[in-house]
C-alpha cells in the first residue's frame, strides 16, 4: 500500500534547507511490496517526484516547485568528452577525458 510521508517544516536559512530522508522512509512509500525496507535496489531506476510549497512569513505568498530525482547504483555519472579518443591499441596508454557530475 502507497504510503504519503508526513509534512516536514523546515525554516530556511539564506534560502536554503536540507531535507534528509532514508532509504527506508523511501522504500516504505513504495506502492509495491517489499519485503527488505532498509534495500538500495528495491529503489534502483525509480524516479521520485520532490514537491516544495514556500511561503513568505512577511507578505504570505507561496511559491511552488517540483522536480524528478532518478535513482542509481552509483554515486556519479561519468561521461566521455567528445576530445576522449575513440580508439586505441591494446598494450598503449590512452588519456581519457571524463565528466563527473553527482546523482
């Protein structure tokens, strides 16, 4: 059964807040059952919607976002900028030219 996580209220500070929020508080609001919560794969290749309502304190108006986070095995996502060389000898050293950029 689906389950809604409850409301977090955060103060901002600078504009910012973290939000931390487990693998487990994750895998339980999986429509599907599972039957290891604390899993990283029951998560792998899902996409989670996060929502933000922001209100105002002095004028009272909120401001509302959303955006997709996809679920990975890995930490960060390499890839291959176009100056990599797209072929080589076994045997010889190759210089490979990568991006990182966090998940």
């Amino acid at each position: 059964m689906f389950k809604m996580p409850s409301l977090i209220w955060l103060q901002l500070v600078e504009g910012k807040a973290d939000v931390v929020v487990t693998v487990a508080e994750l895998v339980a609001m999986l429509p599907s059952k599972t039957t290891d919560v604390n899993t990283w794969s029951n998560l792998r290749y899902r996409a989670i919607l996060v929502t933000a309502d922001v209100t105002e304190a002095a004028t009272g108006t909120t401001l509302s976002g959303n955006n997709t986070v996809q679920c990975t095995y890995t930490k960060y996502v390499l890839s291959f900028l176009d100056i990599t060389p797209t072929s080589f000898k076994p045997g010889l050293s190759i210089s490979a030219y990568v991006r990182t950029t966090g998940c």
